[in-house]
C-alpha cells in the first residue's frame, strides 16, 4: 500500500475543473447553489475557505449541523483559478526551513491567498497522519472565485446526511461508496511555498 504523502492536495478533479467545499446558512448557500453564483449575504470583503476534501469539510460543518453551516456547497472551480490561487498564496503560519525567517514569513502575508494544512479525517472526522490543504481567499482572490473561476454550484448537503446516516448505522462499507472520488492533485504551474 502506497503511504499518502504528509502534505499532497487530494480532490476531486477532471481536465478542467477542481470540487472545493465551503458550507453555509441556507440564506447563503440555497440562492447560491440555485444561481451557480454567490449572492446577497456572501461577504466579499472577508477571507473565504475553500476546501478540496469532503472530509475535512464534514468534520469542519459537523455534517452540516454546526450554525451557520447547514447547507454543504461543492463548487466546481476551474482548475487554472485554482492553479493560480497556490501561485499567489502564503502559508498562514511561519515555517522554518520554508521561510528564511519570521520577517520574510510576513512579507509573504502581503498575498491575497492563504495556505493551510491541517489534519485529514477518516470516514468517522478521526484525525490522519497525513493533511489537507484549506486554501483562504482575500482580496482579488475572492473576486477571481466568484467572478471567474465557478462553473457550478450543487447543494450536496442531503449527500452529507445520507452517507453520515450510514456511518452512524455501521454500514461504513455503503459510506465509504459514496464519498467523492478524491485523487492526488497536481497543479499545472508555479506553486508558492505550500
């Protein structure tokens, strides 16, 4: 058996397109997913999360239960926008060995995207050895994400709950079948200290 690598991008994915998951109220995430664009209520002013794994995600909206975050979105993202997100980020915590110090880690900070990696989850949100990368947008990244980069938008939110009831029923081998195929992920130019 092939050992994941501590950090690697894993997503769904096809030639042209990436899934990122974001979660959502419904106020938000409802004329979203109808629209395939973002509306009234999304904050563009603010940093935005996008996530390529189900998981991560799951374990980060608690299936959709946490406030706020009841309605699940999978975004289906050009995969150059994407590409250029990684191009034009910084790592969101200082790292020696990456960064030649603290002051040239906050220099990096002037980008308009963050990278983080933070634990990957098992099908019971258990943490792996391995991480997945969260990627923050501020700034012209959102702009780029909302304006440019979306190709569609499906609620996935009664996906989430089908394949929790069956976890939450043992039935783990029926859940397992229905979370997205995510595969190792190779970006198609420059990627930026993550």
């Amino acid at each position: 058996m092939n050992e994941i690598p501590a950090r690697q991008i894993r997503a769904l994915h096809d030639d042209e397109t990436i899934t990122v998951y974001q979660a959502y109220s419904p106020a938000i995430a409802e004329p979203a997913a109808r629209t395939g664009r973002f509306g009234p209520g999304f904050k563009r002013d603010r940093m935005t999360w996008i996530k390529p794994s189900f998981l991560w995600m799951m374990y980060r909206c608690g299936w959709g239960d946490k406030p706020g975050q009841e309605r699940v979105l999978a975004a289906r993202i050009r995969r150059d926008g994407f590409d250029w997100a990684l191009a034009n980020s910084a790592l969101s915590s200082y790292e020696p060995g990456i960064h030649r110090d603290r002051d040239d880690w906050k220099r990096s900070l002037r980008a308009p995207v963050r990278i983080q990696w933070d634990p990957e989850r098992d099908i019971r949100l258990r943490p792996l050895p391995h991480r997945a990368i969260q990627v923050g947008l501020s700034g012209d990244a959102v702009r780029r994400y909302t304006e440019e980069w979306i190709v569609s938008i499906e609620d996935v939110t009664t996906q989430c709950q089908a394949i929790r009831a069956m976890i939450r029923g043992g039935d783990l081998d029926a859940a397992q079948v229905m979370l997205p195929a995510e595969r190792p992920y190779s970006p198609g130019g420059e990627v930026r200290n993550c």
